[in-house]
C-alpha cells in the first residue's frame, strides 16, 4: 500500500474514507509544514509517520483521547480573561510540530542574537542612553511606553544583565522563512505549559520521540536555577553568604491567566510559589511570611506585569506587588528576574529600529528579521504606510490601547480614511506591520485532519556571564479553526515542539529520583502565611455558614409554629446577633411576616450585613485563593454551593421583594446548602493533608463554633426561652443534639441534663467545653514562629475549662431570676475567641508585635 495514500483527509471527511494526500487542501498563500508539494510529505512529517507503524493511523484516536485524559488527570487549566477564577482544559493537540535541526540552528543563532540585542537595549536606555542620543531610537518610543520605569533608571543589576529570560515569537512567511513577530521581556509565559506538552506528547508518541532523537527539555530548565542561582551569590553577603539561596516564582495569583503553569513551573523547579501578600520588606532585605516565621528571599523568578511590581513607586492601586520592592533591588538585597522595567522592548514600534541597532550595537545584520514594519511617530515611515495602508495591519504601539486591525480593500475607502484621520491625530501610537501569512501545520482533531496556522515561541535562558542557551523546542499555539490569529483566548490551541537532531537525546532530567528511606525524615513544605491565613478563614466562613444556615431553617421552621409566639423575641434576638437580619428595627420586630420577609430578602451576598450569601462568598474567596490545596471535587462542591444558593435566591428576588414569595422554596434551597456545607466540611475534615495549615483551617472552624454556639446559648439564657419547651427544643437543634439528648434523657425536660450535653459533655462534638478543649490541643501543634518563641503559647492563654463555673453553678438564678453566671460564660467565651484571633493573625498571617488583648481568667 502507498504511503500517501492512507495518511491525510479532507476536513469534515472521516478518517475512515483514506482519502489521498492530495485531498487535503492548502491555504492559498502559506508555507505548508506538512507537504512539499500537493502529493508529498517533508522528510520529517514522512518519518514521524513511518515510525508509527502500519496501523499508526487508525490509532490516532486513541492516543487523542489519551492526550484529553492527561490534561483532565493533570487539571491543567487556563484562565480565559481571568474570569473571577473560571477556567477551561488546556487546549492540547495530539500531533507535535517539527523543526528541523538545520533550520533550529538558524533560530538557535537568531533568538541568542535578538536576546543579546535586546539585553543591550534595555542596559542603555537604564544607563547612558546613547541610543536615544545618537538617534537609533526614537525617545517618544522610549518614554512613552509604559513599561519604561523612570524608578529603575539607574539601577544596574549584577553584570549588568537585566534579562535571564527571553519569548520570541516565530513564524514561517509564505516563502518558508522565519520571521519575528513579536519579543516578550517582561514576564515571559509558556515555559510551564512547555514542559507540561512535552511530558504528555513525548509519551504518547514515545517511540517516534525516541527514534527522531528529539533533544529534551530539562537541562534547559536547570539552566534557568542555575542562573537564579547565580544571582543569589550577589545577594548573600556577609552572614548571609553561606547556605542555600530562597528563590520564590511572583505570580499574580489563581485568577491569573496562566496560574496553573505558576503552579507547575514552581513545583518543577522546586522553589516557592509566592504571591505579592506573601512578601513584605524590613530593613531593605525581602521575607517570605511563613508560619515558622519570616524567610529571607535572595532571588525573585517573576511572572507578574511590571506596573504592578511595586505600588510604593509604581501603580499605586496595585494590591498584588510588593511594597518597596525596588528599593530591596537598589539595595542590592533581591535580584529580580527578569528586571522590571523591559516591558518598552516589547512595543511593536521598536521592531522598526531593530535592523539599525543590530548594525550598531553587535556589528551584525539580525539574523531571524522582524515583520516588515514602519513607526507612524516617523514622518518619513508614515508616509510610505499609509500609502499601502490597505495591505497591513494597525497596531498599537503601547499596550492597553486597542488590538491589531488587519486592513483591506473590502473594508472600503470610507473606513480606510477614518484610519488615517485617527492616526494622524495620534500618529506616535500606531505602528503599521505587513502583513505576513502564517505558515500552516497539520491537527488532528476528533478523526479529521485540518491545516492551522502556527506559532512558534522559542526561550532564550542567560546566565550572569552574558551567555545564553535556546531551549531546544518551544510553546508552538494555534489559531482556532477559520481564524489567522493565533490566541489561546480566542480559542486556539498548543502543540508540543520537536527539534530533530542527528545526534543521540540526553537521557539528563529534572525530575525527582527514586526516594531513600531517609529521605523521607527531610521532607519539608514551605507554608505561606497568606495560604494558612486563607484555610484559617476559609474555617471560619465555612462554619459560620453552617450555623447560619441551620438558625435560618430554625426559624423559618418555627414561624408558624403553635409555639412562635412565645419564641418571638428570641428569634428575632438570634438573627440580629448572628448578623441575618439588620440592627434593630421596629418593622423587623412587629410581625412575625415582616420579620420572616426581612430575614429572607437579607440571605443574599449583596446584603450588606453578614448574611448566608456573604459567608457563602467568603469561604469561596478564601479557597479560591488555596486552589492547589484542595482536591478538584473539594473545590467544585464550595463553588457550586455558592452558586446554587446565589442563583436560587435570585430566581426568587422579584418574589421576595413584592413579598409573594412561597416559603417552602426557600427552605428547600437553604436545605440543600446545608447538604453541600456538610459535603464541604466532611472533604475538609477527612481529604486534607493534615498539615499546619490545615490546623489552623480547624482552628477557624472551632474559634467559629465557640463564637456561635455560645451566642446562641447566650441569647436563650438571656431571654429566659431555654425555661419552655420550645426554647429547649430549639437549643438542642441549633447545637445538632436533638438525637443525643433524647436517646440519653428520653421524656426529660431539665435543664442540668441539657446544659451538661450542651457545655460540659467532651464527646458531643458541638458541646462548648468539648469544642473548648479541642481547640486547645490544636493549638498545641502549631509551630512557634522565631519571632514570637519567648512568647507565651496559645494555648496557655485560653484559660482550662477547670477555672470555668461548674454544671451547678450554670444552672442557678440569681435575685432577678436571670441566668448571670451561664450569661456571662458565654460572654467570655465570645471575649476570649475574639481576642485569640487577633493574636492568631498577628503571630502567623501579619508577623507583627500584636499587643495582648486578653480577658482576664
């Protein structure tokens, strides 16, 4: 059987049909990657299918569907427009794209070339600025740019390299020659989707991987901590020169774009994932908040924008920099990679330029050329743009104005017009770039096989010497199906990217080796004291909806009760105390309907005191912010139960408000809540690491649960209702005791049985002294940050439940018949919660000298 005659298919044909290879057709225009001519294949597309075997096509299917395995095995997401966290698969394509060793080693040169280069470019402009002098770039393309940092000029890193990490964006132009189109300086993405590609396709594909000797990643990637390594060495002076520097990956956090690669890259690299909250600045030196304390940071891998660096110097509004960032840099205490500030290289602008400056600077032509390209800031350019205007695309010179617009004659004269009015208004923020078609590689997708256009993006790494190291692949992207731009946002898709080599693959590897039994006894894992501080609160949200929730049952329950009467007041108490209802108001306290009608138009988060929906919100925020903490189906049960309740309460709110609303709707959203806080609450007690972080996690839940309870227990010794039958069943079901009491005391109505269930008994899990001592003992097993060890521990500052008043005392009256002594046992647990929160925060999340703000045992 011929080769080609079972290989290629037309698109929307099943693969079954075998249609010749000439039936698949080409874009009119574009380089083909696949085939030299309509009936015959590349030498390396011929190979990679022979080394599939006689039926390597028939089993193209299947290794599709195990590639959307792995991606869903592996959660590997991507962020689309970082929408408040939602995510989609990452979009993988089975077959790789394939470079050819002679070509890779034109790119190899090009993209170190361009790397120096633009390493040059950034050192001048940051110090003597000769080229802005001499004329070889323009300065309104310099100091317009937002991302030239006036803060940063001046500043000269060690060896003056301020780049470590370069992104260039190839593409074959329609005569297969690799152009540039564009260069990433700032916070270079893909590396860790790189890898991520590389580690599934090479599997899948693993002996045509094997034979073609495509060269692998890793060292690449030990390239790069080599080199963040190397910029410690300037950073450790002093007492500081020994040990082993504390490289931290910056990111923006988990409603990044990329987060997911963040996440992996860091684990990969095996250095700290760290959020602008995680950092502080004392004295000039840059501390990771750790819950042993303050961590000195020597290097910085960052993946955040440069503005947002920094909000001292830099954006002000910025909430996810870090504070005094650049005068740590200054100081000499950090090195940040890459230097912020280099963000102006990127601009389309400065591809017009290159050529001379290449010429100037290195004393050589550029290898790998930009896309033709003219500066509208130039009169001369402008006016050979416009000219052809019709023929390429507008393009912004600066960031956040507006995307590229590919121009044409079918656009007519009219709108062309309006484009030269609009850029001769504001000619120095246009940039105009030919328009260059992309080359075309083949995908497989679902049984058919299809042509898309391809780029590529190769990674330059350096050292502190000046030399750099191309990774051999790269981050090959897509454009989605009818479209010539390629964005993942608009739903391309990633390839992995094989260079072919005649020589034999390094078997070298950054992956972890076989562990030792000693090494298990090493085993250590940084916690952030943001990622504790956000399980500590993510406890408490979560807790404090479950009681919430169980108290709204309650009364909704108990309104239309023979008994609701009598209970009235007390309800109403409840609610206002645990913040469902407004502070007092007449209207909430006339009726029972009015009350009811207040208490349910106050369940959502855009109340604005703290009702169900905002602890809902909450405890997703919070979780949100320790994704990488929690299993897939954890996370999954806290987002649904936010918007299961969210989206029920708001099919009902036009009913609500005309107060036409049926009750029974509203509890059967609030019970299936319960169900889910039950699910949440179950994941969190039984599918958790059982780390420090997770004890502070079940800290939260019980400083929430004492502050709960005993708010209840307060309100119904205070309003006398614990003394009727209603009031007593009512404690024993906001306290989840009712079974337990009344397989203990069957027909018992007093009340020593029920405060003796309810405060002393250490088995029932809700009890107040139960709860008490448990919390005690995890507070025993939190770590002693170095700051804080003279200090007295937690624990030894929550009075034992021995100095408390004994059952008998609880239960007596004093002259006014009230309950003082179980009243203010409850008000000093709520003191002592309060005050152990703060002290809690203080010693773990802000590492700060908190004062003691105990209530006297």
């Amino acid at each position: 059987m011929a080769f080609q005659s079972s290989l290629p298919f037309e698109p929307g044909v099943p693969h079954a049909d075998a249609l010749p290879l000439r039936a698949l057709p080409v874009r009119d225009g574009h380089w083909d990657e696949l085939r030299e001519d309509p009936a015959t294949l590349r030498e390396p597309w011929r190979r990679f299918f022979e080394l599939l075997g006689e039926h390597g096509y028939a089993s193209l299917g299947l290794r599709a569907d195990a590639v959307r395995r792995q991606v869903r095995d592996n959660d590997i997401t991507y962020n689309v427009y970082a929408d408040k966290g939602s995510s989609r698969a990452w979009a993988l394509d089975l077959l790789p794209f394939l470079i050819d060793e002679h070509e890779w080693q034109l790119i190899e040169r090009g993209v170190v070339q361009r790397a120096r280069l633009l390493n040059a470019i950034i050192a001048d402009v940051y110090g003597p600025q000769t080229l802005l002098r001499d004329g070889y770039i323009p300065p309104a393309l310099v100091f317009g740019h937002p991302g030239y940092l006036r803060p940063v000029k001046g500043y000269v890193p060690p060896n003056g390299q301020y780049l470590q990490l370069v992104a260039v964006d190839l593409a074959r132009n329609n005569e297969g020659e690799w152009t540039v189109l564009s260069q990433r300086t700032e916070a270079p993405s893909g590396l860790g989707y790189s890898l991520e590609n590389r580690l599934i396709v090479s599997d899948i594909f693993a002996e045509a991987f094997r034979e073609m000797r495509v060269p692998r990643l890793a060292s690449s990637y030990s390239q790069l901590i080599a080199s963040l390594a190397q910029l410690a060495t300037h950073t450790m002076r002093g007492t500081n020169a020994s040990g082993h520097p504390h490289i931290a990956l910056l990111t923006p956090g988990p409603y990044s774009e990329t987060y997911f690669e963040h996440v992996f890259l860091a684990r990969y690299l095996g250095i700290t994932l760290a959020e602008g909250k995680d950092l502080t600045v004392r004295d000039d030196v840059l501390y990771l908040k750790t819950l042993g304390g303050l961590e000195r940071v020597h290097v910085l891998l960052r993946r955040l924008d440069d503005a947002f660096c920094d909000p001292v110097e830099l954006r002000p509004d910025s909430t996810i920099g870090v504070p005094g960032l650049l005068q740590v840099m200054r100081a000499g205490n950090v090195a940040v990679s890459n230097v912020p500030g280099s963000g102006f290289v990127e601009s389309t602008g400065m591809h017009a330029f290159l050529p001379a400056i290449a010429q100037h600077v290195l004393g050589q032509p550029l290898v790998l050329p930009s896309v033709p390209t003219w500066w509208c800031g130039e009169a001369a350019a402008r006016e050979e743009a416009l000219s052809q205007l019709e023929h390429g695309y507008v393009m912004p010179t600066w960031p956040g104005r507006r995307e590229g617009r590919a121009l044409g004659m079918e656009q007519g004269v009219q709108r062309l017009d309006a484009w030269r009015e609009e850029i001769a208004q504001s000619p120095a923020a246009f940039t105009i770039q030919a328009a260059m078609p992309l080359s075309c590689a083949p995908r497989y997708d679902d049984g058919l096989l299809d042509m898309r256009a391809a780029v590529v993006r190769c990674y330059a790494i350096g050292d502190a010497h000046g030399n750099w190291h191309v990774m051999p692949g790269g981050f090959t992207r897509f454009a989605a199906e009818r479209q010539s731009a390629v964005s993942m946002q608009l739903g391309g898709s990633s390839v992995d990217t094989w260079i072919l080599s005649s020589e034999p693959a390094s078997s070298f590897s950054l992956m972890p080796a076989p562990l030792k039994p000693a090494d298990l006894n090493q085993k250590h894992r940084t916690i952030s004291s943001r990622a504790a501080e956000n399980l500590f609160w993510s406890g408490r949200y979560g807790e404090r909806a479950e009681n919430s929730v169980r108290l709204c049952r309650m009364i909704l329950g108990s309104l239309e009760s023979d008994d609701s009467s009598a209970l009235f007041a007390t309800l109403v108490e409840l609610a206002r105390r645990s913040g469902l209802v407004p502070p007092p108001d007449p209207a909430t306290r006339s009726t029972s309907r009015d009350f009811e009608q207040t208490l349910i138009a106050s369940l959502d988060e855009s109340s604005p005191w703290p009702s169900v929906g905002q602890n809902l919100a909450g405890q997703a925020m919070a979780s949100g912010e320790v994704r990488g903490r929690l299993s897939s189906d954890h996370w999954r049960t806290i987002v649904a139960a936010r918007n299961d309740f969210r989206d029920a309460l708001r099919r009902l709110a036009p009913r609500i408000e005309a107060g036409q609303y049926n009750r029974l709707e509203v509890m059967t959203a609030l019970d299936r809540l319960a169900v889910q806080l039950s699910s949440i609450s179950g994941a969190q007690g039984d599918r958790m690491t059982r780390d420090e972080a997770w004890r502070l996690l079940f800290v939260g839940r019980h400083i929430e649960r004492i502050a709960s309870l005993s708010t209840f227990l307060r309100v119904a010794a205070a309003q006398q209702a614990i003394d009727t039958h209603a009031g007593f069943d009512l404690l024993l079901e906001l306290f989840d005791s009712t079974l337990t009491y009344r397989s203990l005391y069957p027909g018992r109505f007093q009340l020593l049985p029920l405060l003796d269930l309810l405060v002393v008994e250490p088995t029932n899990p809700r009890s107040l002294f139960g709860v008490y001592e448990r919390l005690r003992n995890k507070l025993d097993d939190l770590p002693t940050p170095a700051a804080h060890a003279q200090r007295a521990s937690l624990s030894s500052l929550l009075p034992p439940t021995s100095e408390f008043p004994a059952l008998d005392t609880l239960c007596e009256r004093d002259e006014r018949r009230q309950y003082t002594a179980l009243v203010q046992l409850c008000d000093r647990f709520g003191a002592l919660m309060m005050a152990l929160s703060n002290e809690i925060s203080a010693r773990y999340f802000s590492h700060a000298n908190a004062s003691h703000a105990w209530m006297s045992a």
